[in-house]
C-alpha cells in the first residue's frame, strides 16, 4: 500500500464508495470499482468464506 501512496483507512474508504462490482478474469476473484483522491481505481479482492473475510489482492488506479 506505501508505494501507492494509500494506508489501510483510505482503502476501506475506498471500499465504502465502491460504484460497481465484476467479476475478475481469475475465477473466485471480483473487481470493485471506486474513485480515490477524485480518480478512478480499481480493487481486485477474493472473498474467504471459510473465515468470513474479505482478502485484498491489489489496488491500482486506472489512468483515463
């Protein structure tokens, strides 16, 4: 997270303005769609339903 310039707080803010979900390309994985300091970003996570968690697997912006 340091070398994008976020900390753990901005990313479940991230999470909680989350504006549409998909499905990523590798199976059990989904891409939330957000916006961060006014751009576009992306976040791929996996849910864990054996422990009930969430697993961030990376962040990044998309640059328009």
């Amino acid at each position: 997270m340091g070398d994008r310039r976020f900390n753990e707080l901005d990313l479940r803010g991230m999470l909680e303005r989350a504006q549409d979900l998909r499905e990523n390309v590798v199976r059990g994985r989904w891409v939330v769609e957000t916006r961060f300091r006014r751009r576009p970003w992306e976040i791929v996570v996996e849910p864990d339903m054996r422990r009930e968690v969430l697993v961030i697997v990376t962040a990044y912006a998309v640059w328009e």
